[in-house]
C-alpha cells in the first residue's frame, strides 16, 4: 500500500471567541487567526477519522502588558466541560537551577502562557479525545526567560470531544491574538 | 522515496483528464509507514494492520511493528494511545531486526515527576526501561526514534501523557549503543496487557 501523509491540517467547523472587540478567522487551510481573544473554542476539529492531535497555539498579549497562564478544557457539541476536578494534571516547571513540580485536580488543564514581549508558541497533543474514554493530554509551554515547563494529565470523564477550549485566567486583562493550527496524525 | 507519489482519480476534473487519470500528490513532512508485520503475545491478544498503516492491538503483553524502519527515512516518530487490561504497569522497549529483539546495549536517562518530588535516574537494563507508565483509563506517548535503520548507536526520546487516578511527569531520552541496523520495535510491558492503537511516520527530509 502506498504511504500516505502522516501529519494533518485540519479545519474545524466552527469557531468562537470572546475578548475585547475580538475576531476569529477559520482560514482556508483549516488555521484559525484571532485577535484581541481571551477566550477561544474549536468545534468539531475531532473525529473518528484520527485518534490523535497536536495543537500549535501561537500568540502575543494584545491587550495589556506582562505575561500570564491560559488553560485548556474539552468541548462536546459546543458545550465545554469544567467538571470539577476532572483533569487530573502533574505539573514540571524548570527554571535555571530550580526544578518545581506539583499534582492537582481541577475544571481545567493548564499550564499554557503568553506575554507580550515574544510570540510564543505552545504545543497541546491530545490522545484519543474523540474515543468515549478518558483523554490524555501533554502541554509543552514557552516563556521569555528559557524554561522547561510541562504539563501532563488526564481528563477523567469517559466521553467523546469534538473540540477544545483555551481560556486566559485573568479574562479581564488577558486578551491575546496569534493563530491556532490542529494537526491530525493520520490512523 | 521519491517526494512524489499518485492518487487514482483525485481532482482529475481539474486537470481536464479523464476519471482513472491519476495526479502527483506531494507528501507532507510526516509520512504514515506501514509495517510489513505485526506480532502479538498475550492471552487472546490481537494486532492488525489497517488500511493506512496503523496498528490496532488488543490485550498484548507484547506487541512488535516489524519492517516499519528502512533505508527511505532516517529518522521517525510513533504515536500511541492505549489502556491496560487492569492497574498500572510500565513498560520497556526493545528495538529489532528481521523479528529479533536485541536485548543488549540500552542506556536510558529517565525524569520522574511525582506531585512535589522529581526524581531522575538512568538504569542499565536489555531495554529502554520506563519508557512508558499507564494505567487502566487512557494513556499516550509520542517516541522519537533517531537513526533505527542507520548502523550506528539509535537515540530515542519518549513523552507520555497520563494520569487517571495520579498523574505523573515521566520523559526519557535513550541509547541503544548496538551498532547495528533495526527495522522495528517491541513495546515490552514489564506486566499486565494492554490495548490501543499506534502508528509511526517517517520525517520526511530527515
């Protein structure tokens, strides 16, 4: 059989975002461009035709100046969850010399940041959302000052997700623009 | 392999061509493999091959992707999502050649996250060792593997993701200092069984 693209990019079939006067673009190849966001959901980027994802979330504070953390939850029909405790997270977080790591349990899943220095780009590999189990989730993170920070964790929930939504903790002064790419790696 | 390969039938309308025309398509920086075989062991374990290339297995103590390395690429990346039959396990692996596991010459430095203690080590074992925690619910890792079908030392780095009842931080980074060229792997639970899928793709370029 002949080989055949391994790596995605895929179109999700809607898209909504809230922020301070924001915008959101579903792009010809499937990319979403936002502006002015502190909230933004992909719908129905997943299905059964994968069963694995990576998200490319690239962006620069737009609104306001420092940096801070942005976080990840599961979406379903629109709908996202925020179940209480529900994604179970190990946190590492290197920086220089220091090593800090950290469990919890929470309505969401981070960390991912921003900040309005750099355009930074964070990394989200979902593995089987679409398969009515658990999902698993791994976010590598940037920052200005090199850092090693990782998050790893699973959404205990056994259902199907179509989407996801990333949200910034501070919704009133958080407002990032950038662009967000879901690659599926083919089955 | 070339960069450009056909697909019967598709957008022939644009090319004014006729239905059975075929076009180039050129392949993307990842290309899906498909192995020449598959072997499973385990209690009434399976593992097939599907129509793209991706192995979908089921209640493996052992599950081996031969064929799936080879001169066209020198570098790959596989991704995995799988659930043991019941509790947690780790997991080991070994690569291979022609249906051989070697079982000489891994080293693998391994850091582990625990709530607030992190630890690091790096055990001497006839595999890369821990490459993989999972428990019962849903677990995924992404292995890269450098240079397999090269005959030289094959680096390896692996990331997982999981943590159902307790999360953990686990990544390795590996060698297996056998001089030698490999064409497959073997995902070598040190207990329990465990179902899922995989797939690996070739870096293009590379």
């Amino acid at each position: 059989m002949p080989n055949k693209n391994g790596f995605i990019l895929l179109k999700p079939t809607s898209v909504n975002v809230t922020g301070s006067s924001p915008t959101a673009t579903i792009n010809a190849n499937g990319s979403v461009s936002f502006t002015n966001a502190s909230n933004i959901s992909l719908n129905g980027v997943f299905s059964s035709d994968y069963h694995n994802y990576r998200v490319l979330f690239s962006g620069k504070w737009s609104v306001n100046n420092g940096s801070g953390t942005w976080y990840m939850r599961l979406r379903s029909g629109g709908v996202t969850d925020a179940t209480a405790s529900s994604y179970n997270t190990q946190y590492l977080y290197v920086y220089s010399s220091g090593i800090s790591s950290s469990r919890g349990a929470s309505s969401q899943a981070g960390s991912i940041t921003f900040e309005s220095y750099n355009r930074f780009t964070n990394i989200l590999d979902f593995y089987a959302p679409f398969i009515a189990a658990p999902t698993a989730y791994r976010i590598y993170a940037q920052e200005s000052s090199p850092v090693l920070q990782d998050t790893v964790g699973t959404h205990n929930i056994a259902s199907s997700y179509d989407g996801f939504n990333v949200f910034g903790g501070s919704p009133s002064v958080d407002m990032i623009s950038g662009r967000i790419a879901v690659y599926g790696f083919r089955k | 392999m070339p960069l450009l390969t056909t697909r019967a039938g598709a957008s022939s309308r644009a090319f004014g061509f006729t239905a059975l025309s075929e076009v180039p398509e050129i392949l993307g920086g990842m290309v899906l493999m498909t192995p020449t075989s598959v072997a499973a062991t385990g209690t009434g374990s399976s593992a097939s091959i599907g129509t793209n290339g991706s192995v979908t297995f089921s209640s493996c103590a052992t599950l081996s992707l031969n064929g799936v390395f080879n001169t066209d690429y020198d570098n790959y990346v596989a991704v995995t999502q799988f659930a043991a039959t019941t509790g947690d396990w780790s997991a080991g692996m070994r690569i291979r050649s022609a249906g051989t596991d070697s079982t000489t010459g891994y080293s693998t430095q391994r850091i582990l996250a625990d709530n607030t203690t992190v630890g690091a080590a790096r055990p001497s074992t006839s595999y890369w060792s821990e490459i993989v925690i999972t428990d019962d619910q849903r677990s995924g890792s992404t292995f890269y593997f450098w240079g397999p079908f090269l005959s030289q030392t094959t680096a390896i780095r692996a990331t997982n993701a999981f943590g159902y009842k307790n999360s953990y931080f686990l990544d390795i980074a590996g060698h297996h200092t056998v001089s030698s060229s490999y064409d497959g792997f073997t995902l070598y639970p040190l207990a329990e069984a465990f179902s899922g899928s995989i797939a690996v793709y070739g870096l293009v370029g590379t």
